[in-house]
C-alpha cells in the first residue's frame, strides 16, 4: 500500500513547521555564507576603485601630494616647447 506520509511520520506541512521552529547552527552558518561571499566579492573589487578614483581628485588624503582638490586648471608655467624655432 502506498501512502502520502514520509515514513517519519510527519506530514509536509508537519516538517515545514518543524524547520520553521529554528536552524541548526551548520544551517545558518550555510545560509550566511552566501550573502557574505558575495558582500566580500563587491568590496574586493569597488574599494580600490574608489580609493584610485579618490586619489585622482585628491591626493593629500593618501600623502600623494600637497592639493586637497585638483580638478581645477593650472596653465602650464614656465616656458613652453615649440617645435621648429
């Protein structure tokens, strides 16, 4: 005779509240997995790109140069190079 019920006596919605009723400590260790390799994958990648994109707009913060901000236009000073004089 075949019937519906797993054999460990619970029915499906019996073992759904079971599993509802807490985790096993190596579940959720395996759910927070996930979402962390993932957390840990987007930092690897955007926090050198932005320190690199911080350190072309200012450099002082990483002691790279004296200028808070330089996105502002300095002409060239000193003497400029023309070919063929």
């Amino acid at each position: 005779m075949i019937t519906s019920q797993p054999p460990t006596g619970l029915t499906v919605s019996g073992r759904q509240a079971a599993s509802r009723r807490g985790l096993p400590a190596s579940g959720f260790i395996a759910r927070l997995g996930m979402p962390l390799f993932w957390l840990l994958l987007t930092a690897f990648i955007l926090l050198p790109c932005a320190c690199f994109l911080l350190l072309a707009v200012s450099p002082r913060l990483f002691s790279q140069g004296s200028e808070w901000f330089t996105l502002t236009y300095h002409p060239v000073r000193g003497p400029v190079h023309r070919p063929g004089r």
